[in-house]
C-alpha cells in the first residue's frame, strides 16, 4: 500500500504543477509609415505564460528577465539589425497590472533587448502574489532605432530566452516557454518622401534669349526610402505643348528637347518609354532614405531655336523608382512649365541716314535709290506685321516745312529680301510686312528710291550743303 501512495501523490504532484507552454514566436510588423516617417512601433503582445501557483513562488525572489540569445535579428547571413533595436516593458500578467495587490512587485522602465538578462519584473520577494497566466509585453522600436538601421524588406529573427525557466529537477517551468522566436517583419516597399511636383522657368525679355544658358530643372532633393534594392527611371507622358501667347491652336515641340542627368546617372534623352538612369541599384542605406541627384535640361541652342515664341510651354515627366526585381515601385509625375513673354524690337543697323544726292541732270532724270542690306534688325515671338509712316507728311530745312512731300519716297524688297510691300512714305502708318510668324534677331533687307516720276518736285528747291530732312517711323502691330 506505501508504494501505491507513493505513486498516487507523485502524480498528483504532477498534475498540479506540470503546466507548460509550447514554443511559440511573438511577431512584430513594421508598416511603412514606421520607416517612411519614423514614427515608432509600439505594441502590446503576449509574450509567454507565468505557471506560479499557490500564491507566490518566485525562485529566491529573483527578477524575472529576459534576453536575446544573439546580438543581432538576422534576416539572412549577410543582412541583420541590432537587437538593441527593441525596447520592451511589462504591462501585466494575466491581466493584472504590477504593484497591484494580484500582482506584488515592481516593474522598470523600458529595457533594451541584448544578450544580456535585463529584468523586466521585481517581485517584492519570493512569495510575492502573482496568478498565473499570459505575459502581456509591451515592444517598442523607437524613432531613433527607426534611424539607426537599413531595414531590409523580410523577417528577422532572433531566439528569447527567460532567466525563471524551470526548475524542480529541472521540470517544472516558471514561465514557459523558457525559450521562443521575435520575429520582426518588414514590408517590402519603394515610395516617393520629397519632391517638387512642378517646376516653372519664366522667360521676360529678349535678352536671355541673345546669349541663353542651359536650362536646368534641379530635382536633386528628390527623396524616396525604400526597403528593397532599387533603380531609378524616367519617361515624358508625350511631347513639350506649346499655346501660343493670347490664344491659338497649340503646337508640339518634341521630348527629345529635354534629358536627364546627374552625377552617377547616364544622361538620357527623354521618351515615352521608361529609361534607367543609374548603373548600379540604389542598396537600402541606414536610415532607408536614398536622395538621387537628378537634373533635367534643355540646352542653350535649343532654348534659343525653339523656345522664344511668346507663349507657354509643357511638358510631363514620370520618374520612377523600382525594385530591382521589378517589384514594388513608385512613381511621381512631375509637370514643367516654361513661360515666355511677349517682346519685341526693332533696331536700324548701321548707320540710320539714308542719303540721297542729287547732283546732275541724270539724278533728276532716272531717279536715285539706295540698297542697304540688313537694315533692320527685327525680333518679334508673336505672329507681327511691321508698319512704316513719316514723322512728317513733309521735308524740313532746318527746322522748317518744305514742299517737298514724304511721298516721294518709296520702300521696297532690298537686295535678297522678300514678303516686303511696296509703300510710299506717308504719315498714315501702312504694312510693310504682314503675316510675318514669329523671329528672333532677324535681319530686313530694305530698297529706298525716289523714283523718276517723283523728281520734278525737286526742281526750283534752294541746293545747297544742308539736307532736307525727313525721319522715319517703323513700328509693329501683332496679330
């Protein structure tokens, strides 16, 4: 009968404290708005079952701690976060909060997880009051641990232990599992953080088109925080739009006007089609922010040629940044305005005295005329038409109205010059030029004559070393 006893108590032993809890993992999940913005991670998850029982039990009254069994949550051989990255708190033990009578004893701060045992309960000695039940932990990642590691999209791994293991023979376990798995689980991902949506060059005057610079739209503060190994592209949605200045139909001007480059990055010119910019792939820095160096331009001599029209000009690009398994990605479509503004002139080359010289019978009898090649310099980036008119429907001699008329003179097409309309000189403005479209710097080749028919009026006039004077009007009128 001893024997049987004997038998029937160690079971009953048994039973009463034999509770155990399977290996289990406790998961934490990083979102990207955690990496994204650094804002930390803070959550409440069990983190094992305390098995004391009959009111107290606490090994010598010892703190209950934990520790990482290795200095770094590995997501593969090669890629790995510090395990300091996680900071841990108790908040209570089935369902009672420390310091509470259900629960005698005291808890510190936030703790630092390492392979060192840090305590994360003070039982008030070894009878302290504690039921069983789950350990509900609080885990946090704060901004600064956020900042301080390349968080690689997967799951890191690391092994927890418990210092209140087991004891009685090494059987039974005080919190149980005495050993588990923290996951940490990063999201794979690639997203746009800075940026300008537009950009806008603004074009005034004649001036920074005489002599222009390249046209740079600096987009170095571009900043995208990714999780994956990344490329950088780009493509246009289609060609440079140009309204003109006041209405009208809208012209196109192509892509290929503008490219890309930066330091590190192959210089493309633009497409519909999305190009790579970087020879080798952005890896996940610390922090996992990566800022790209990307500039487009359009050249001077493009500017020049094709961008003084009065009017504005668009175009849109899309740059994108892609995994290197071409998957996840982003993309932020950017839009860019050039404007110019109407300007206009129009300067007499060369001397501006046109000089006629009647000075024996045949003057009087073929008339005079005087070819002056490039006399005007015209710029005008609007559709134009160049008037022309006297100052004075008459000629002055010093200073005084003479009878010869303005009339008398007559304009028409210099040598190589065409589009030009015959006019005689009066004081109603009249087109010497229509329908002209719109230049810059462009050269009017004119013909001046007093034709014979008009040289009778000459006759009779006091000769002499003083000129008849007659000044010249030219103006312009756009469409």
């Amino acid at each position: 009968m001893k024997k049987t006893q004997s038998i029937h108590l160690f079971i009953l032993f048994l039973l009463c404290f034999g509770y155990s809890v399977k290996a289990q993992s406790v998961d934490v999940y990083l979102t990207e708005d955690n990496i994204i913005n650094y804002t930390s991670y803070d959550q409440t998850l069990n983190s094992g079952y305390l098995n004391l029982g009959w009111g107290g039990g606490w090994r010598n009254g010892s703190a209950a701690k934990i520790r990482a069994k290795f200095a770094q949550f590995s997501l593969n051989s090669s890629l790995k976060v510090s395990s300091q990255a996680i900071e841990f708190q108790l908040v209570s033990i089935n369902g009672r909060t420390p310091g509470t009578k259900e629960l005698e004893g005291t808890i510190p701060g936030y703790k630092v997880l390492n392979t060192n045992e840090e305590a994360f309960f003070q039982p008030k000695d070894w009878a302290s009051e504690a039921e069983p039940g789950p350990i509900q932990m609080n885990y946090r990642i704060s901004t600064s641990s956020l900042q301080q590691e390349a968080w690689v999209g997967g799951v890191y791994g690391n092994t927890i232990e418990h210092n209140q293991d087991q004891t009685f023979l090494n059987y039974y376990k005080y919190i149980s599992p005495g050993q588990w798995t923290m996951n940490i689980h990063v999201p794979s991902f690639v997203k746009w953080r800075m940026g300008q949506n537009s950009f806008t060059k603004n074009y005034t005057s004649k001036s920074e088109f005489s002599s222009p610079s390249d046209l740079i739209f600096d987009m170095s503060d571009f900043q995208f925080v990714h999780t994956v190994n990344a490329n950088l592209e780009i493509k246009s949605q289609g060609n440079i739009q140009f309204t003109p200045h006041g209405g009208g139909a809208a012209t196109n001007l192509p892509i290929s006007l503008v490219e890309a480059f930066g330091t590190n990055l192959s210089t493309k010119t633009l497409s519909t089609s999305y190009q790579k910019l970087n020879s080798s792939a952005y890896p996940v820095a610390v922090g996992n922010r990566t800022t790209v160096p990307l500039k487009l331009r359009i050249k001077s001599a493009d500017i020049k040629q094709n961008f003084y029209k009065a009017g504005t000009y668009t175009f849109n690009a899309d740059v994108r940044v892609i995994s290197t398994n071409g998957s996840p990605s982003d993309v932020k479509s950017v839009s860019f305005t050039i404007v110019t503004s109407p300007f206009n002139t129009i300067t007499v080359q060369g001397s501006s005295d046109v000089n006629f010289s009647f000075s024996s019978p045949s003057d009087y009898q073929l008339g005079k005329e005087q070819n002056i090649p490039n006399h005007l310099l015209v710029t005008n980036n609007k559709p134009f038409e160049i008037y022309v008119k006297s100052a004075t429907a008459n000629f002055t001699l010093n200073g005084t109205p003479t009878t010869i008329p303005a009339s008398i003179v007559q304009l028409s097409n210099g040598s190589g010059q065409s589009g030009i309309i015959t006019r005689n000189l009066s004081t109603t403005a009249q087109a010497l030029m229509t329908g002209a479209t719109p230049v810059l710097d462009q050269n009017v080749s004119l013909k001046y004559s007093i034709p014979a028919a008009q040289t009778s009026v000459l006759l009779g006039q006091t000769t002499g070393a003083t000129p008849y004077l007659l000044n010249v009007i030219y103006s312009f009128t756009n469409q």
